[in-house]
C-alpha cells in the first residue's frame, strides 16, 4: 500500500487542478462584490452561529468586504503559484471564517472549497507550472506521490456518492416530489420548458440524477469508462446550472472530477510538452498514512451520522449540514415566537423583526436555529426587565409538498433546552402521508384538463 501511494506520477494534471481551484475561488469571489451579494447576506442584525462557533469574531461589513477583496487576490495567487504556501494557508483560513460568520449562508460547494483548500494547505502544488518555480527554480518537481491524487479523488469522490445515497429515498425515487415542484417553476425556459411540468420528466431526471451521482465517481476511476464518465460530469452539470439556480456549484464539480484523469492527460493535452522525468518521492511515512487514514474516516463518517437519528432528515435537519445532501429536498415553513412572562403578559414576535429575508427562509425549517433565535429573544426580555419569560415556538412547514405541520412542540419552552447532538425530542414527526406521486400528479393534472 505504501509503495502505490508514494508512487511518482506526473505532476501536470494537479498543477492544473491547482489553476482551476485558485481561479475559481477568485472569480467566486469577484462575483460576490460585483453583484452586491455581500450586503445581501452578510449585513444583518444576528447572526446565526454554527454550533461551538459562536466565538468566531465579527470582522464588520467592511471587514466582510476586505475578506473577498483578499480571496479574490489570493485565490489568482494560488492559480498563478505565486508565494503559493502563504497564500494558500491565508485562503483557506479567510474562507473558512466567511463560513463560520453565519450558519445561513451554509452551502455544499462551500463546505467542499473549504475542504479542498485544507488540504491544498498541505500539498505543495506550487512546485509545477508556477511562478514559485520561475523565482526559485530549486522547487520544481515534474513528479508528486500518488497519494496526492488519491486524496483528492477521495474527496471529490465523497461529494458524488453521499448526494447519490440521500437519493435513495421513496420521496425521490417513487414520487420526484422535490424535482417535480422545482421543474413546474422552470416551464417558461424555451425548448424544453413544456416538458418540465410533466410527472414523468420529474421521476426520469430523479432516477438519472440517483444513478449518476452513486456511479460516476468509479466509472471515473477506471480508463475505460472515464471519457464517457466525464461526459456524463459536463452535461449534468450544465443542465443543473441552467435548471436551478445552485451558483458555482456546476462549476467546482466539472473542474474537480478532472483529478480521476491520469496524471499526464495536460501534457499529452499539449502534445508539445515534454514527458515529465521520473523521480524518486520519499515514501509515505506512517504518520502521513495515520493522518490519510483519520481524514477519510472522518470525511465518511460526517455524512453517515444522520442515520444515527430516528425518522427523516431532510425534516428534523440532524445530520443535514455536512453530509452531501445536495437538492435532496423542497421545505418551507413559517415561525412565530410566543414571549410569556409570569405576570402573564404574551407577545408574538416573528423571526422578520431580526433576521433578512435569507437567514429567515433558512431558520424556518432548521430546527436548532428556531433554538437558537428564540433563547435571544428570551434573553432579550429577560435583560430589559420582564423576565423571567418563557419561549414557546408556533411552527409549521411542509416537506417536499406535503401538508403544512407544526415542526416544534409549541407547548416546550426554548429557553429550558441546550442545543446538544444528542436526538431532540421536541421536534415533532414528519406528517405520515407520502406526497403525491408523479402519476398521482399526472392523473390530477388529466382531471384539470378534462372538458
């Protein structure tokens, strides 16, 4: 095993693997501060923390537009290799403090970028096709250890497979409930717009986005298949980006699977490029195999720690972050908080009169930031004198179509819970009935046309 990780490979499919990630932490970057994105989600009156990270410091709006500026420079720093470790480090550290300011803002693509950017920390991808190299020739290695890329495979591979497994659901798979209710809302787009509000275009499409997450990552592993495997990666992606509105996701995806590719593809690319000189890399230590061994340990089991809870995660949300759940699921809800003190005084406060409209979407269906929200509203009432109150929670929300239901025990008072990971009995069950299936829709659908 440690002979075929510290294998030498070509190091040019990663020195482009290094361009594509700087350049698209820039561009991404650059995006936020051209389309005003900035203020949208980051200037806000509370801030929704992560669980253990309610320390992360508040740098101000300025200082939220200073983290961007800084990540687009350095994310060009990274694609070009210049003064690669400091700016890679720097990167990551940025980037991982934008995500920590708000649990709101949490998407998959970032959580990968952030992983990705972990591990670019440790890799020394400078060494190849870089600035680094013009200034300091001694650098240049045309070879790196296969772990490398196995790492990186790993990682990328992980995305595909998990938001491949929280497909396999009858919600998704016998009734395309979710992908029904997103392709309705795409019916004006032309060509293919009219096909979209069919049931039937619903199942195909979730039945092909099942079986092509669980499989393409191995269909990428091996030689044979990978040509038509990267294909398939080109136009799922292209057809998501056009269909729904997931951002930069496509793009991170399409140019990450191309680690599965061997290591000398630019150079065979190229045709001009000289065949890189083999030579010898230390092999891996123990405790870098250690090290490789617990990443991969703990990349599997974050994902796999929802099935630890009982019922459905796309409804009490246990598990949810940080598993790869990619547009698994439709929700929505409503929440208004209940203030009662003992003198019996009541108020109704809603979630509006201290959150935007993003963080308010967002606490609407996730159970540990309704707890969070209401505690500060408790402690609030409590710190202008008319406490002691107690905080109880009227919800309801819908999941993947189905009837609107209360979400939190409305008779629990907030303010007596501690948000832990252990099972919250306060969250309510998901309203038993299944949602329509597609051909439940279709027959529906033929009754509305009917003369």
């Amino acid at each position: 095993m440690t002979e075929w990780l510290s294998a030498p490979r070509d190091a040019a499919a990663l020195a482009v693997f290094r361009m594509a990630f700087g350049g698209l932490v820039s561009v991404s970057a650059s995006r936020f501060l051209a389309y005003g994105w900035v203020e949208t989600l980051f200037d806000t009156r509370v801030r929704l923390h992560y669980w253990g990270f309610g320390w992360v410091p508040w740098p101000g709006l300025q200082g939220v537009y200073a983290l961007f500026i800084a990540l687009a420079v350095l994310g060009a720093l990274v694609a070009v290799g210049l003064f690669y470790r400091v700016a890679i480090v720097l990167l990551f550290v940025l980037f991982a403090w934008l995500q920590l300011l708000d649990v709101s803002t949490y998407l998959n693509h970032y959580y990968l970028v952030t992983l990705l950017a972990g591990l670019l920390c440790f890799l020394p991808l400078h060494r190849y096709w870089s600035l680094d190299v013009v200034r300091r020739p001694s650098l240049r290695s045309e070879t790196f250890p296969f772990w490398y890329t196995a790492l990186l495979r790993f990682q990328v591979g992980t995305v595909y497979f998990f938001a491949g497994l929280a497909k396999f659901q009858s919600d998704w798979l016998l009734h395309g409930s979710a992908l029904h209710l997103w392709l309705s809302a795409r019916t004006s787009l032309p060509v293919v717009g009219p096909w979209l509000a069919a049931p039937e275009t619903a199942l195909f499409m979730a039945w092909a986005g099942f079986l092509f997450d669980t499989s393409v990552p191995f269909l990428l592993l091996w030689r044979r298949t990978r040509p038509i495997a990267y294909l398939a990666v080109v136009v799922f992606h292209t057809a998501t980006r056009v269909l729904f509105p997931i951002g930069m996701f496509p793009f991170i995806m399409t140019l990450s699977a191309l680690v599965f590719f061997d290591s000398d593809w630019p150079r065979r690319w190229l045709r001009s490029a000289a065949p890189a000189k083999p030579l010898e890399v230390p092999r891996v230590s123990r405790g870098v195999g250690w090290a490789l061994g617990a990443w991969c340990v703990v990349q599997l089991a974050l994902p796999l720690r929802a099935h630890l809870y009982e019922g459905d995660v796309s409804w009490h949300e246990q598990g949810m972050r940080f598993s790869w759940r990619v547009m698994t699921r439709e929700k929505n809800g409503s929440v208004t908080y209940v203030v009662r003190n003992e003198a019996g005084r009541e108020w109704h406060v809603s979630p509006r009169e201290y959150l935007t409209r993003v963080q308010e979407r967002e606490l609407a269906v996730q159970p540990d930031l309704i707890l969070q929200l209401g505690q500060r509203i408790g402690a609030e009432w409590n710190a202008r004198g008319d406490g002691p109150v107690r905080v109880t929670v009227d919800t309801l929300a819908s999941l993947n179509g189905r009837r609107a239901t209360p979400l939190i025990d409305p008779a629990v008072d907030l303010m007596t819970l501690t948000d832990t990971f252990a099972a919250k009995s306060w969250i309510l069950p998901v309203h038993a009935g299944p949602p329509l299936s597609a051909s439940e829709k279709l027959a529906q659908a033929r009754r509305v046309q009917a003369p």
